[in-house]
C-alpha cells in the first residue's frame, strides 16, 4: 500500500507539493479508522518512540510511523534507538520544522520504503548525511524532502539505492544542477532549486527518467540533447524559469512516450526550427510567454507531428507569418486556445484575409 498512488499527470503537473502533503495528512489523520488500538506485537511501545506513533495496517501487513511533531535530532535519534521489535517499516513521516540535521546515525538500523521529511510550515533542515538512509538502501522507494533548506545532498550515494523511484528535492535553494547516477529513479524534482542552468550530460546517468521537474527555477541556459538519450520520459515540468529561445534540439526526443512538455509563464520569444525534434502526439505548453509570431519553417513540422501546442497568453501580432496555419483548418484544433494580440481567436481569422500574403 503506497502513500501515492497518483496516475494522473494532469494532477500531478499542478503544485505537487501541496497535493502530497494533503495525501500525507489525510492517510496519517486516517489512521484511527484503521487501527485505533496498536496491539504491540508489531509496533514499539507507544511510550518508547513518544512523540511519534505507529500504526498497523492489516490489510497489508505493514508498518507506519508518524514523526511530524518531532522536537530535534537528539529526539529523533532516541525514538529509532529505543526498542523496536520490527524495524522495517513501509513509511515515515518526519516534521522539519525543528529539525536541522539528519546523520548518519540518526535511525538506527530501521529500513523504510517511503520516506516524507517534510516540514508542516517552514523547515529548517540544511543537512542529510551521506549514510542517513542507507539502511534502506534496497527497500527505500519514495524520498521526499521538499521545502526545507538544503543546499547540498550526498547525490552520489542515490546509485546505491536500487528501489528509488521517486526522488523529490523542491523548494530547497540547490546552487547546482547535480549530477545523478540511478538505474532506477523515474521521477525527480528539483523545482524552486537556485541553480541557472542543465549542463550537458545531465541526465546520462538515468536512463529510466520518466517525470523531470524543475519548474520555478532561475534557469536561463540548458545544454541540447540533454533529454534525446532517455527512451522512457514523459513529463516535464520546466515552468517559470528564466528561458528565452528554446534552441535546436533542446527538446529531441528519440521516443514516442513524451506526453506533456510543459513551458508554461516562461520568457520565451523565439523557438528555432529543431527545438522539438522528434517530439510526437505530445502536448506542448507555451501558454504566458512573449511568442508574438509563429513561423511556417519552425511550427508546420511541430504540428505534422500530431503535437498540441497551447499558445494562450502570447501576444500574437497575426500577421503573414501564420497565413500558412490560417489557411490551413486540420492544424486548427492542435492550436485551439492561440490568441491575437487584438483579442481575435487565430482559428476564427477570415482565411481570406491571408490570401495575398
């Protein structure tokens, strides 16, 4: 029984963090319908592990621990070294809201499979050692350690663990785009980093990466050809950053899974011909930027492709540049929702008005 067990990438494409820290609450605020009376035959006493609790779920025989009001480490560090009779658990929950670091030592010899430390307001955490999780290192699944203020992690270490899907780091201040070697992540984010750019290379070493996520970044530059290696992406998420120009094959995909590319309330004024090589059937999100013409040479491949491009909130001039999409109806429903700068919807345009063009 997985915390997450959201599909749906229209959902998740939201604001991702508020949305697992609802599942969170509402599984934890659950568990008195679930288990209300801890039996003691899995669970450590109450008193030993206090502030913490631990549920039972029998409907799937696992174990669930719910640190959220935790008051330091030196706490934290003696709730996982008093008596724990079965020390392998499917998920913890840790508040950071007090909590700054998180040692080697911290738990124990208790494994996890997924894993939310995570603060209820603001987190405080700015240190996670390069041994911390490694007990779970072939069990642990889901590592979530959004808003809290790291600046650094020991990303070399994410290779040793085999299970890691999901790896979500947002909204902590990381100054550089690290390097990752994972066989088996499919999914990070490292939205609301600081970091201004995706050197080349990137993302090599994740050859199953299906999410990307970097929305709300500074990002200004990105190296081509960082996604053309990875056969199984399908979302990305590079919202509100710093982009200008999407350059030649800085969205090449050699797949058929890419769904969602979402540039949404970025700054983008220009796409060059090849910035979305061998994208198909996706759904490409420009809407907010500060396109103002749409060039045959750059969209018409874009298009033949089967790609829907949202285009809403740019501020179109409509003028000879897009007589070849206006005159042409099968393109009209891959840009639906293209608005000109007059307020004209560009599907309702008078094609002969672009017959001389």
């Amino acid at each position: 029984m997985s915390i997450l067990g959201i599909t749906n990438p229209f959902l998740v494409l939201a604001t991702t963090c508020s949305l697992y820290t609802h599942v969170l609450a509402t599984r934890f605020q659950a568990r008195d319908n679930v288990s209300s009376h801890i039996n003691g035959v899995s669970c450590p006493d109450a008193e030993d592990i206090d502030p913490c609790i631990c549920t039972y779920y029998e409907i799937d025989d696992s174990l669930h621990l719910d640190c959220t009001n935790i008051a330091d480490e030196e706490q934290l560090y003696s709730v996982f070294h008093a008596y724990i009779p079965f020390p392998d658990f499917l998920t913890l929950f840790v508040g950071t809201d007090h909590l700054e670091t998180l040692t080697d030592s911290v738990f124990g010899d208790v494994t996890f499979q997924e894993v939310f430390a995570i603060p209820s307001d603001i987190g405080t955490l700015t240190s996670v050692g390069p041994k911390t999780f490694m007990k779970s290192a072939s069990t642990l699944k889901l590592l979530y350690l959004y808003d809290n203020k790291l600046s650094d992690f020991p990303f070399n270490t994410l290779c040793e663990y085999t299970q890691l899907s999901q790896f979500n780091l947002h909204n902590n201040p990381i100054p550089t785009f690290p390097i990752i070697q994972s066989e088996s992540l499919s999914s990070i984010d490292f939205g609301g980093s600081t970091f201004d750019t995706i050197p080349a290379g990137a993302l090599d070493g994740l050859p199953n990466l299906h999410e990307f996520r970097v929305q709300h970044t500074n990002i200004t530059s990105m190296a081509t050809g960082i996604f053309a290696s990875l056969s199984k992406m399908y979302l990305i998420s590079m919202k509100n950053t710093g982009l200008t120009h999407l350059y030649n094959h800085q969205f090449e995909f050699n797949s058929d899974d890419i769904n969602i590319i979402d540039l949404m309330a970025n700054q983008i004024s220009k796409v060059y011909n090849k910035a979305f090589k061998g994208v198909q059937s996706a759904h490409i999100d420009l809407r907010a930027n500060q396109l103002t013409i749409l060039p045959e040479e750059t969209w018409r491949t874009v298009l033949d492709a089967g790609n829907e491009v949202w285009l809403q909130g740019n501020n179109l001039t409509c003028g000879c540049d897009i007589a070849w999409l206006v005159l042409e109806p099968t393109y009209h429903e891959l840009v639906d929702d293209a608005y000109c700068h007059t307020g004209d919807r560009l599907v309702d345009l008078d094609p002969s008005d672009f017959e001389n063009c």
